[in-house]
C-alpha cells in the first residue's frame, strides 16, 4: 500500500494544475496505468464502472434538437428502430414524428382520416338497343391469326373450340363457354392457416338463413365503418403498417374472399365480368368499378359489400374497360362506343363513336382521352369534352391495350409490337417490334417504365429509355430502333427441383409450370403462366398479373423474382386485376369478383388509398 501511495503523490505532483505540454498528459497517462496495475484485480473493476460515464459522450444527443432531428431523418426506418432502444433521449428523436413523416414521403405514403359514408341516390336510365357481342372478349386477333370469330351456341361447341384452341399456334383469343363452374365450399379455418376463401354454398346441412347471409352479406374481410372520427396522425404507425403490408404480399398472407359469385348478391352482373378498377372518392370512401357482357357498370361499396350504383342504357352490348378519375367513369364496348359519365351528377356527359370496330380499352386523365380497338387504331380526344385530337394508325393488327401518362401515350398490339406516341403532336416516338413472341394483350406505363403481357404467357417489364429491365423469357430480341449501346436485357431465373418424372419445379413457388432455359451449365428455369397474360398492373414494389390460366402472380418490380402464385379464387379464365397496397381484386368468365386481402386484422382506416 506504500507503494501505491507514492505513486499516487508523485504523479499529483507531475501532473498537478499547471503543467503543460503534451509530455505532461502522456506522463500522467503513464503513471495512471501503473497505479491501475498495481491495484488489486478486484478494485479494478470497480474503477471500471466509477469511470465508464467519463468515456461515455452522446456526440449526437448533445446537439439542439433540430440539428439531432435532421440527422436521424437522413437514416432508413431499420436504424431508427434500433437507435430508439440507445437511450432516452434517443428514443425520443428516433421517435419523433417528423422523421417518420419525411420517411413517408419518400414513399408517397399519405395520411387519411376515416371515410364517409358516399350517397347514391339519383335516377338512372334505361334503353332497349340490341347489340351482337357474341365474340365479346376485350382483344383483337394478332396478325397472325384469321380474324373470323366462331359464335358458340352450347357447351359442347365451346368444348370443341377449346380443343381447336390448343392445336393453334396463337391460340389465347377466341371465345369459350363453359358451364356452370362448381361450387367451393368453405375451407376449414385453422390457427396455423393464413389463407381461406369464402364462397356461397348451395349444399350441405347448413340452414337456408345461413346460406342467405353467406351469400349476400360482406365477405368478412370488409369491414362497415363508423361515423367518421379524426385522428392525429401517427407517422411511424404508418410506416410500420405500410411495412406489415409489404411484407404480407412477399409471404403470400392473405384471406381470399368473395364479392360477388354467380347470382350472388341479387343486383349483381348477370354475365361475365370483364374489367373493373378501384377508387377512392374524395371523402376518403373506397369502392369498386366494374363492367360486364350484361351492359352495365356496377359501382361496389367496399365497406358494406353492396352494389350502390348501376349505369345502364348507354352501351347496347358488352362493356369491355373502363376508366375513372376524378370523378368521371369513361367506359369502351363491342358496340364502337367510348361513353363517359358523371359521377356527382350520375348522368351521362358524352358519347362517342368513332371507332369501326369494337373499342378493346380506353383510359384518361385531367387533359386527354385514349382509345384502342379492333379496327387496329389508336385515338386521342381532349378532356372532358372529347374532342378529337389524333388517330394514330401504325400497327398492323388489333391495339389490345393503351396507357396514358401525361404527354405520353404506349400501345400494344396483337402485332407483337409496343409503340410510345407524343399526345400533343402525334407523333410515333419509338417502335418495340417483337416484344413478345405472340400478340400483346395488356399494358401498364409509369414512365419510364412499360410493363406489358402476351398471348405467349410471359410478362416483360423495360425501361424505355435504357432498355433495361426483366422478362419471364429469354427468348425476346428486338428488331427495331434500340440503342446501338444498349446492354442486353438482364433475365431472372431459379434454380429448379427435379420432381417426379423427371419434371421441374419453382423452388420459390412449388409450380411445375416452369419454363425450361436450355443450352445451360445449370438447369434453370423461370416461373411463368400457363396461359395468356390478360392484365398486368405495375406498383411501387410489386408487378401484379392475371392470366386465362386461372392465377395471379405477384412479381418483384425490381429484379423480376415470383414473389406469389395466387389460385383458388377463379373457375374460370381471368380477365382483369386492380390492386393497392392492403388487396388485389379480380374478375372474370366465372362472373366472380375476388379479394385478395393481405390486411386482414390490420387497422388500415388511415392508409391513403388508390383514387
């Protein structure tokens, strides 16, 4: 203990107030740690913890709030999460609602108060016109195919046709019937399963009270709202939904349900529906367009179930797309016709009918009205009024499919071609010839990305400036104008499991229905559908498709990877999909509307939905 007390007086003197220099710290420093050493091992211990605050300085919680809040905003919501659990104060700066808003913004993730109830009340109208539309199906034939189309009369001409159908190298776009799909019963539910459907039983020991109400009240996963309460909004609440969501859609944790089925509820579309889209009124209520071979377009109320709207008399056959926005619904027929209406006022404000054949798609926005037919033309009108603006005529076949974004206008072709148009002048921009190695049936466009699907069962998703992108087939070339510079495209494949019989199997999904990538080091193979590829819709994180093969597939925007493989829901072909981040819906032959609910006991009332 002498010893120690030496040291300790001497190195009070060497490095009492007042000395200086550098020397003088390295001295004490050195002095320090003889002393620490010649301490016994369990006082220094103590020691350890008496000076461990000294070592300790919250660089970043020491700074004004505002500088502390500016550098938290600048980390992803993973770091944050693992900074609020440092420190209090850093709890409340990771915390802070600010940061979580920027995060959202980013994202375009937006705060909403809950919906109000939307009124329905106005008179409809009625006509009596007639119209052939026994080869309604919403898409043209390709170049490649005789343009003469069979009226089928019975189940067994159709199951004939079908047969005819398979011997065909472009088959995919002639019309079949079929009969009555069966019926599916209700999956038992389990605590271990995340999935189940909901469809009307018309057998069984159940009573007929119950049938009724399983047949015309809500699938369970819509939820009636309540009067309208507002909330302060909750930023990180927000995200981390938003992120629940995602992640819900990548593990394929959804509740299937249905919205309608075949005569199912009472007031619903009596034949095959072929379109539909969901919006949001400015109230914040969410519902539900659709368009039928019946004539009619049927507005759903997603919160209770119910048809509250249908538009009748102002086609004479088929409703094969619509569009809304802002208040307008614009709907395109077998009959030539593009009619537009007026929501607020549910009347009509404009027909049109310039087309020579049947009218295949028609979208709009706040300026301008596009339209694609079978008459192998595209057209544009000013907005509302419909004026005509230009008939862009370069394809060779029927235009399936058309998008709008601003300025811009993208086409595809039973020609196998994609075409991007100048809507202000008309002008041919650029031609994708042999995009697909069969006709195009649909098409998405968010500049600069062009998503589109075929008749050859493959989706392609490219960036138009760069040509880069994915397919679900290697086999595409281009023929056109590409850059001289352009990279080739970059595909994605997975390897396969060798199953029964030597035939492959998606590890990712568990589909057989794989395409084969020959002349390989390693087997590899891409997911793809097994029929044509009716719609696609593209979204922030995910590709979305419905095929004639009765599924839906979810698809990694960015790499092209399957991320879903959605069945069950369809008997019959699939003609068009809608989704958000909370659901997909789909409609089809069968006359059914299904709902892909990936929210299902998640609070989404404040999540800002499609409009």
């Amino acid at each position: 203990m002498a010893s120690v007390n030496e040291q300790a007086t001497t190195m009070k003197g060497e490095c009492g107030e007042g000395t200086p220099g550098m020397s003088s710290v390295e001295e004490c420093e050195e002095l320090a740690y003889k002393l620490l050493v010649s301490l016994p091992r369990s006082r220094l211990a103590t020691i350890q913890r008496r000076i461990a605050p000294l070592l300790q300085f919250d660089v970043v919680g020491s700074l004004p709030a505002e500088v502390s809040l500016q550098i938290f905003s600048n980390l992803p919501f993973q770091t944050l999460l693992t900074c609020a659990r440092v420190s209090h104060r850093w709890q409340t700066l990771a915390n802070d609602q600010t940061v979580w808003k920027n995060l959202c913004a980013t994202r375009k993730w937006e705060w909403r108060q809950p919906s109000r109830i939307h009124p329905f009340n106005s008179p409809l109208v009625h006509h009596g016109h007639t119209w052939d539309d026994s080869d309604d199906e919403g898409m043209g034939n390709s170049d490649e195919e005789d343009e003469s189309q069979v009226i089928i009369n019975d189940v067994e001409a159709a199951k004939a046709e079908i047969t005819l159908m398979h011997a065909e190298l472009d088959s995919g776009f002639a019309s079949s019937l079929f009969a009555e799909p069966p019926v599916l019963d209700p999956l038992p539910s389990s605590p271990s399963s995340s999935r189940y459907t909901i469809y009307p039983s018309q057998g069984g020991s159940a009573p007929n009270n119950a049938r009724a109400q399983a047949r015309h009240s809500a699938p369970s996963v819509l939820k009636t709202l309540g009067p309208a309460s507002f909330l302060k909004p909750n930023y990180k609440l927000l995200h981390q939904t938003h992120t629940k969501l995602r992640n819900r859609f990548l593990s394929s944790s959804y509740r299937l349900s249905a919205l309608q089925t075949r005569g199912a509820p009472t007031n619903a579309h009596t034949n095959t529906i072929y379109c539909l889209q969901l919006y949001t009124y400015p109230s914040g209520l969410q519902v539900l367009f659709t368009g039928s071979r019946d004539k009619t377009i049927r507005e759903w109320n997603l919160s209770t179930g119910l048809v509250e709207r249908v538009i009748s008399g102002v086609h004479v056959s088929s409703i094969l797309s619509i569009c809304v926005n802002n208040g307008y619904v614009a709907s395109a027929g077998s009959d030539r016709r593009v009619a537009l209406w007026d929501l607020e006022k549910n009347e009509l404000a404009n027909v049109i009918c310039d087309h020579e054949d049947s009218v295949l798609c028609v979208r709009f926005d706040d300026e301008r009205l596009v339209s694609c037919s079978k008459d192998r033309t595209v057209r544009s009108y000013s907005f509302p009024d419909l004026k005509p603006q230009f008939v862009f005529t370069a394809h060779r076949a029927a235009v399936n499919a058309v998008s709008i974004s601003k300025d811009l206008i993208v086409s595809g072709s039973g020609d196998r071609s994609v075409r991007l148009w100048d809507a202000k002048t008309g002008k041919l921009l650029r031609t994708f010839e042999n995009h697909h190695s069969r006709g195009i049936a649909s098409i998405d466009f968010k500049p600069p990305l062009i998503l589109s699907g075929s008749s050859d069962r493959h989706i392609r998703l490219i960036d138009m400036t760069s040509l880069q992108g994915w397919s679900t087939s290697p086999e595409y070339q281009y023929e056109a104008n590409p850059p001289t510079n352009a990279a080739p495209l970059p595909f994605p494949f997975v390897s396969p499991t060798t199953v029964d019989a030597g035939r492959l199997k998606c590890q990712v999904c568990g589909s057989e229905n794989v395409h084969h990538v020959p002349n390989r080091a390693e087997p590899e193979v891409a997911c793809v559908h097994g029929d044509l590829v009716r719609s696609v819709a593209l979204g922030d994180d995910f590709v979305i498709s419905g095929s004639y093969d009765l599924s839906i597939k979810i698809w990694d925007r960015k790499t092209g990877a399957m991320v879903a493989d959605l069945t069950g829901g369809h008997t019959a072909r699939i003609f068009c999909i809608g989704f958000d981040c909370t659901k997909i819906v789909s409609c089809g032959e069968d006359q059914r509307i299904c709902i892909w609910d990936f929210a299902h006991g998640i609070d989404t009332s404040f999540i800002q939905l499609s409009t």
